[in-house]
C-alpha cells in the first residue's frame, strides 16, 4: 500500500521496520490535522507542510552525502 503511495519500493525493509514506518507516517498524520499548530488546515497547506519537510530531509541527505 504504501509503495502505491509513494511510489517508493520497499523491498528490504523488514516487517517490523515497515510497521514502525507506518505508525511514524500515522502519527505525522495526526500532528498534522490535529489543529494544535495549524487549526482545520487545508489539503493545499499540509500539502505545502509535506513538500517542506521532504525538503529539508533532501538537504539533510546533501549534507551528509558531503561528509
């Protein structure tokens, strides 16, 4: 399922892995439309809150490729 999503392949990642994957991706989920930092927001903004994120974790993954 989730390799539908993301079109990500998750070939190698065990079980137990994949599932703490999953309950990581529900709790950023919930954080996200819960409306503690952001009230009632909408699909365009948690858009732009995801596209954020990706951002800086492919700048995190630049930096640490240099070292």
């Amino acid at each position: 399922m989730a390799e539908k999503a993301t079109g990500k392949t998750t070939d190698g990642i065990p079980p137990y892995r994949m599932n703490a994957i999953m309950k990581t991706a529900a709790e950023i989920t919930t954080l996200l439309v819960s409306g503690k930092h952001l009230y009632n927001p909408t699909y365009h903004e948690c858009e732009i809150t995801v596209e954020l994120v990706m951002e800086a974790i492919r700048k995190s993954k630049n930096e640490f490729r240099r070292k």
